[in-house]
C-alpha cells in the first residue's frame, strides 16, 4: 500500500523559506506570484496493512515524527 503525507506550516506560522522563495521568483521576473508556502511531503510505502490500519500508522507516526504538530498540519493520502 502506498501513501503521501503532506506536511504545511499552520496558518499564522511564519514561513522564512517561503519568503526567500517568492522573492526569488519576483527576482526571477514571475510578478504575478502574490505569496509562497513551503512544505514538505513523504511517499511512504507499507507492507501487509489494511487501509484502516495503515492510516492509524500513518497519524502515529505523524504525530510522532514526520509533523510539528504545534506548528505543522499533515494530509493522508492512501492509494493500493
């Protein structure tokens, strides 16, 4: 079973990276850029495991590991 967990700066976090990114797209000449947000992703392959029981693995590991949870939100997609 594959998965991808999309991990993003919660609303009101400051986003130092996404700001050194949009400016250099501006300096690049990409006007119409009005804001950038960075984040991260994780393509995660798992072994023998249902689709309930790899997103309870996926949201632990999350919680755990892979997301800030104070600062950071994360997305599950599952797919076979």
């Amino acid at each position: 079973m594959k998965a991808r967990v999309t991990v993003t700066l919660k609303a009101g976090v400051l986003d130092p990276q996404g700001q050194a990114i949009e400016g250099s797209l501006k300096g690049l000449g990409f006007s119409g850029v009005a804001s950038v947000r960075q984040g991260k992703v994780f393509d995660l392959v798992l072994d023998g495991a249902s689709e309930e029981e790899a997103r309870i693995a996926i949201t632990q590991m999350c919680e755990k590991l892979l997301a800030n949870t104070v600062i950071e939100n994360y997305a599950v997609e599952i797919s076979n």
